[in-house]
C-alpha cells in the first residue's frame, strides 16, 4: 500500500510554470517541479525550439556568441542535490565566429537538476539566458535576464517576474563543468582554465620523467632478444649465417668488416621498426593501441594463434619469393650481400620472433616518446650479438650444441608462455571495456592449470606430435619443472584472496575477485556522497574517493582537506605495482585514508561517457567525451605529460603542494611517505 502511494504522489505532484515570449516565435519556455520522494524534487528547465532554430552553448571563438545557461538561485528553504543533467551539444567550427562553437538544435532542450526541500514549502528561484537564431535573425532573451520563481508545495505558481540580479547571488551555471553544491556552499572548481603555474613548483619546471625508464626498457628488450634466439626459427639459421662467412678468411680485415656491417644491418632493420612506430604513434594514439579493446583482441588472437603453431597444429612460414629474393641477393657477397643476409635473417625468423617483437613494442608504446626506439634497439642489439660474434668467429659454431629434438621442446614451452601472455591481452580489454568476464580469479585459475600443464610437460607426462622420446629426464629439464610447480604453488593462495605482490601488474586488480578474505577487507575512509563512475570504478584496498575532479576538488573544499590525485589506468601494470606493494603499507594506507580526499583520473577509460562533453584545453580542437580523455586532457594541460602512475598532491585552491611523482620515485615506501607527510606539512602551513 505505501509503494502504491508514493507512486500516485510521485505521478500527481507536480508544479509547473510556462514562461512566454521570450524569444518570439522561435521558442518558449517552461519550467516543472516534480516531487521524486518525501523532500526530494526533480526541476526541469524547458527550452522548446522551433524547427530549424537553435541555440549556443559554449565556445572558444573570438567573438563568441551568447550561452544559454541556465542559473540556481540560493536560498535556505532548498539546495541542489546533484549537478545539472544537460543534453549533448554538438561542437563545430563557425567560420563568423572564428572559431568552435557548441550548438543545439531542433526539438527540446531539457536541462534537469534534483533539488532537496528543507522545508516543507518553498520557493525555488532561478534565471536564464541566452539567444535563439535562425536562418538570418537571432533573438536573445529579455535583458536583464528573466527570472523564474516555482511555489513547491503550496499548490499554487508564484507569479513570473524580472528583477536585476544581485552581483553577490551565487549561481551555478549550466554551461560550467560540472560541480556539486554540499550544504550552503557553493563549490565550482573548472580545470578547464590551462594554468601554467602547474608546470612549475617554487619557480622550477618540472620533469616529465620520459627519459628515466629508457634504460630499464632497453634492459628488458634486450632480455626478450636472447629468449628470441632460442626459437626454433632462430637457432638453425646460425649454421648458415656462419656458412656465408666461412668464404672470407678469420684472418682478413674485410671479412671482419662484412661481419660488423652484418650486425650492424641487423640492428638497423629492427630499429627502423621502432622508429616508425615512434613517428606514428603519439602519446594518445600510442595509450589507444595499448588500452582499447580491438588491438588487445587482436594482440590476443595473434598469440593464441602462435602458440597453437608451436604446439605443432600448422607450419608458419612466410611466402617463399620474399626469402628467395633475400638469399639470391645474399649469395652476391660482400657489403651488399651481408645487408641481403640480414633481411633474410629477420625475415624467416619472424614467423618466431614475431609475438616477442609485438610484446616489446606494445610495452613500450605504452610509456611513449622515444621508447619503441630504445625497445627495438635493445632487442636487436641481443638478437644480433651471436650472429655478428659466430660471423665474426666462424670456429666458435662448433661448440654450438645442434639443434634437435631439444629445439622442439622449447618450441613447445613457448606455445605455453605465448597461452599464459594472452591472458594479459584479453585482460587489458575485459578491464577497460568492463566487461567482467576475466575477473582476477577466472585469470589465477586458467594460468595454474596453464603452468601445471608446462610442469607436467616438462616432466614428460604430456607429448605433442613433433616431440621426440623422452628415456630420461636431464638436469635442467628436472629444475625447470621444480620452478614452475613452485610458480603453481604461488599462485594458489591468489584464489582466496592473496594479493600476491610480485605479480600485482600483471593480474587484475583486487577489487575484480567476488571472494575476498578478511584480511584484504579495510576500513573505508568517509567522502561526501556516491561519487560518479563509481559503479564501474574503484579504488584498492577499500578506499574511497572520486574518479571526476570537480566532485573531488569539492569534497576536499567541504572537509578542508588536500587532494591526492592519481593518474592511473585500468591496463596499467606499475600503477597496480604501486597499489599493492606501497599503497598497503599500514602508515601510508592510514594517511591516505585520513587525511586527504583521494581523486583517481583513468586515462585509458574508453567507455564511460560525461555528463557533459567539451573542447580539448591542450589540443583546442578535440573534442573530449569520455572520462579518460578528460583524465588526459587534465594531465597533459597540466604537466605537459601523459604516463601513469603519477601522483600529485594539491590544496583547495588548486596549487601544488609538493613536485609531483611518477613510478620510479613512488615505488619506494619511505619516499613515497616522505613525499605524503611534505604535502601535508605544506597544506597545513597555508592553513593554519
């Protein structure tokens, strides 16, 4: 009986009020009141258009046209109980205005707001402005702008009228980027205004800290490059690199030099791959490849398709012609020839080597700038050490092991590892798509029994159709084994809840398993109300905060409190590094938890809409619709770099309180924590 009653309230309450000739004949106007519940009200702002008529929103032109906008009056029989729900407005270039301008036309413009009474009756007042146009004319609204005034409860309109505004009345804009009203207070932060103090902190600019992973990414790539010459595709060209050598004596300087060039040749060819991928790729086509759904399927196809392969289902190899015509040219000898040896080299060894230099280059595009480069050369340059040295050195081939069954084992330990880095694709899409079908449990689950396989493989209890007999197990093979049933042994504590802190970037993160034990549940710190996005996103360790940074910026304002922001990402590896292993630590977790309003901006959330879209701040020209371009936008207006993680701390008038930092800096407890506590001392000395 109560639900019948409040849905015949919710249907027969309602007050409105029909505000007319304010445009002429190009639109009218109406404002309605509609109770939701006991104190809660729906207020919706009307603007019918006539057809071909529109209206402007806002701009960035020169001369720019005037806003419809659309203002809340303060009052304390009332407040505002979320922001502003506005439609969509299309941005184009206007050639008049010299420059972008929003635009809605045809049909209704409706602009809804929740008000919360606080008394039983009340008056809710407001004003608008703005123009209407069509083909040839424009009509603004009446100046100064109309009022509008709604009776809530008392079952009869108060009489339109127009009053000047008072120059101290707060209003909240419906053109503003969106902001929340907490109590009495107004709050309206716009990050939109680019301000350049950001870049620099006490009088120094501050670095983007490109540059300082360029050597770890080498390291890595050059790791890769070594693993690369185990492939199967790989170790028997060694034999006929060396055979093309033998016709030049060890002795002859010449022979030395066609050896050099050979290497060199090698190390060009991967590098050019790393160069196009630089030149192509910028920091937001290069977050794209990495975080959307389509490349990483793509990515996650390709290797299952591969590691079907080196399990022995099909043959890879790469048309003939294109080999044939390397090795004719090869055969010519001389610098030309070693040249020709090289593309022949990378040629037939792709077909191996081709989900490795994927992985290398998908990895490195991710950090941007010169990394694809620096991933290729160190992967070329391990690739091209041993056949530069056995060229260099023909007689060191015979100490060589050859190649056999043992090539084909590996093989097959590959298809294995190419199986388990598949996962990792499909991950990077579930997450960012938010699908949820690979949640960290599903994904712990399909690698242990992926690597009990590998074990059991290697301990011969499992053959393929290209493998030779196994009488007895050597040494290595025995050792290999013992280390990956002792990774299935690690794995196993994942399923029921252990965080398992050495693999934290590359699982999905906690907050994705439907069990949890009681250790990981923690305290929750408290906010100002349900943030936006939150359904979709979240925090670690049972922190809340926000994933919009108005909202963020004006909880921290109401509990007068510094802001934490975290540029993070869904698919991004050390910023899960960073939450497991630092972010848990009892003293820091407590800091951020008490003493500052935690704000984390995704920047590979391809999926989650705004409320209202706008005009790139850094760019001028793109328009920005999702929550991680906006994250994007903020980042690179703000710090003229787009990476993750990085951290920067902030007080309520949006200066910084220390110099923010990236993964390399906060991936150490204590300066982590030293950099929290800095911050905090620097919020409280501005604010005594």
């Amino acid at each position: 009986m109560d639900v019948m009653k409040k849905f015949l309230v919710f249907l027969l309450v309602s007050f409105s009020l029909i505000l007319k000739a304010q445009f002429g004949d190009l639109a009218t106007v109406k404002v309605k009141v509609e109770e939701q519940s006991e104190d809660l009200y729906e207020l919706s702002f009307i603007l019918n258009l006539s057809e071909g008529a529109w209206t402007y929103g806002k701009s960035d032109a020169l001369i720019a046209p005037q806003p419809f906008e659309v203002n809340l009056h303060y009052s304390d029989e009332y407040e505002a109980a979320g922001e502003w729900i506005i439609p969509k407005f299309k941005s184009k270039y206007v050639e008049e205005f010299e420059g972008n301008v929003e635009v809605y036309k045809g049909g209704q413009l409706v602009l809804k707001r929740l008000i919360k009474g606080k008394v039983k009756d009340f008056t809710i007042s407001g004003d608008f402005g703005g123009q209407v146009c069509v083909e040839g004319k424009c009509i603004p609204s009446e100046y100064p702008n109309p009022n509008f005034e709604i009776n809530v409860g008392k079952g009869s309109l108060a009489p339109y009228k127009r009053s000047d505004l008072s120059s101290t009345t707060p209003v909240i804009s419906a053109n503003a980027p969106p902001a929340q009203i907490k109590g009495d207070n107004e709050c309206n932060y716009d990050f939109s205004k680019e301000d350049n103090k950001l870049k620099t902190f006490n009088g120094q600019e501050l670095d983007n800290g490109l540059s300082e992973s360029y050597w770890e990414t080498f390291v890595l790539a050059f790791i890769f490059g070594l693993g690369a010459l185990l492939t199967p595709c790989v170790f028997p060209m060694i034999p006929m690199t060396v055979s093309f050598f033998l016709k030049g004596s060890e002795s002859k300087s010449r022979g030395k030099l066609i050896a050099i060039i050979f290497g060199f040749s090698i190390i060009v060819i991967y590098c050019l791959i790393g160069t196009v991928f630089t030149i192509v790729f910028d920091e937001d086509k290069a977050n794209l490849l990495a975080t959307h759904w389509i490349p990483n399927l793509f990515f996650f196809s390709i290797f299952i398709f591969f590691a079907a392969s080196f399990f022995g289902m099909f043959e890879i190899t790469l048309p003939s012609s294109w080999s044939n015509k390397a090795d004719q040219n090869a055969d010519k000898g001389g610098v030309g020839g070693a040249i020709f040896m090289a593309i022949t080299l990378a040629l037939v060894s792709f077909s191996c080597t081709g989900p490795i230099i994927g992985t290398v280059l998908v990895q490195s595009v991710k950090v941007g700038g010169l990394q694809p480069l620096m991933g290729m050369l160190g992967f070329s340059s391990a690739f091209a050490l041993p056949f530069t040295l056995f060229a260099f050195f023909p007689s060191m081939l015979k100490s060589l092991p050859k190649s056999g069954g043992w090539l084909n084992s590996v093989k097959v330990v590959f298809g294995f590892l190419e199986l388990a880095l598949a996962l990792k694709f499909l991950s990077i899409a579930d997450q960012t798509q938010h699908w949820g079908i690979l949640d960290r449990e599903v994904f712990l689950a399909l690698w242990i029994v992926i690597f009990a396989l590998l074990g059991f493989y290697l301990l011969g209890k499992l053959k393929f159709s290209h493998d030779s007999d196994l009488p007895y197990l050597k040494v290595p093979r025995f050792l290999l084994a013992i280390f990956t049933f002792s990774f299935v042994v690690y794995l196993l504590p994942g399923m029921w809840g252990a965080p398992l802190k050495s693999l934290s970037g590359y699982l999905p993160p906690m907050s994705t398993m439907d069990f949890k034990s009681a250790n990981n549940i923690l305290a929750e710190n408290e906010i100002c109300g349900d943030a936006s996005y939150s359904e979709k996103l979240h925090l670690p360790h049972g922190l809340k905060g926000y994933f919009d940074y108005e909202e963020g910026m004006c909880c921290a304002k109401e509990q007068n409190k510094p802001v934490f922001i975290d540029f993070t990402g869904l698919a991004c590896q050390n910023c899960r590094d960073i939450e497991q292993a630092v972010w848990s630590d009892p003293t820091i977790l407590e800091v951020l938890q008490n003493e500052f309003v935690i704000i984390s901006l995704f920047g590979d959330d391809h999926t989650l809409k705004l409320d209202q879209p706008y005009t790139s701040v850094f760019s001028g020209e793109k328009m920005i619709e999702t929550v991680g371009q906006k994250a994007a936008d903020i980042q690179k207006t703000w710090f003229g770099l787009f990476s993750q993680p990085y951290y920067v701390t902030m007080d309520n008038d949006q200066e910084l309180l220390q110099v923010p930092i990236d993964y390399d800096i906060a991936k150490n407890k204590n300066d982590f924590l030293k950099f929290l506590k800095k911050s905090l001392k620097e919020y409280k000395k501005r604010n005594p």
